[in-house]
C-alpha cells in the first residue's frame, strides 16, 4: 500500500476562481458591508469542494513524500498537469520508468518516493463555479443559525453539478 508521508505546495494560486463580484451578483448582494465574510465565503466553499471532488480549481506545484510500494498505483491529486520529477530513495527516475494513468502514478521501485507535480484546472469549469456560487450562497444565507435549537429550519443543502465527481474511497 502506498502512504503519503508529508506534503509540501511549492506554489499556490492567490486568486480564488471565483471573484467576490461574480459571488455578490449571484447572491443578488449590492452593499459592500459583507465583502469580507463573502469572501471568505467562497474560499470556504472552493476548498470543500475540492476536498469532495478530489481535484484542484487552480494550478498548483507541489512536493509529495510517498512511501512506494512497486507496481502499486499512488493516486496524484488532479488533474495532473505535468509529473516533474520522481525520486526513490535518492535516485532519479526517468519518466520511461514510471506509468501516469490520469492521476495515478505506478513506479516500478520500492521506497521513499519524492514526487515534484503540477496539477489543477487552468481555466475552472462552469459546473463547478457554479457549485462554488451555490455552497457560497447556502453559507452566506444560513450563518448564524442555532443548530442546538431542535426546530432550526435550514434550506436544504444545494444540489451540486460537481455530484458525479465526487471522490469516493475505495
């Protein structure tokens, strides 16, 4: 079984896919005096969302530490843009070596695997601006409800677009 043992972004994105315009006029918002929960809002809902659906709605490089076990797939977050280099055990391993299969990785080598990846959307697909929108919406409409309270009333949670993407263990 292979294991991520420690991971490190190497570069992120600094502006959420969705812009705090784009949330208010979906949400039918015209005053600025919630601009930064709206804010904070979306970045929320980006980050559930790729939690859910397991892929990134922005380029990222990162550094993973994975203990490789050989023939074994490592599923990569996603989408995977470019592999740019694969170590075990300090020794380089070209990419004639390994398989990439989508966001799966199969090194034919045991050991401590240092991956350097690029991965994420370079443009966000509409389904899933759309589900940032509505989780935005939901959170924003319903902060402050008292969940202790037995008769709290709450909108159903949004039906996302993104559902069939969903990250499933297995």
């Amino acid at each position: 079984m292979n294991l991520l043992v420690d991971s490190e972004i190497l570069q992120d994105y600094t502006t959420e896919p969705v812009a705090l315009a784009t949330a208010k006029a979906y949400m039918k918002v015209e005053f600025t005096d919630d601009d930064a929960l709206i804010t904070s809002l979306i970045k929320n809902a980006r980050i559930w969302l790729e939690n859910y659906t397991g892929k990134s709605y922005g380029t990222r490089s990162v550094k993973l530490i994975v203990e490789m076990n050989a023939y074994e797939f490592y599923d990569l977050p996603g989408p995977v843009q470019s592999v740019d280099s694969v170590c075990v055990d300090g020794i380089y391993i070209s990419p004639d070596n390994y398989t990439l299969y989508g966001t799966q990785l199969k090194v034919p080598y045991t050991g401590v695997a240092e991956i350097y990846l690029t991965y994420g959307f370079t443009s966000i697909p509409e389904d899933a601006k759309n589900d940032i929108l509505a989780i935005t919406a939901y959170t924003y409409q319903n902060r402050g409800i008292d969940l202790s309270n037995e008769n709290a009333n709450l909108v159903d949670f949004p039906m996302l677009a993104t559902q069939y993407q969903r990250r499933v263990p297995i």
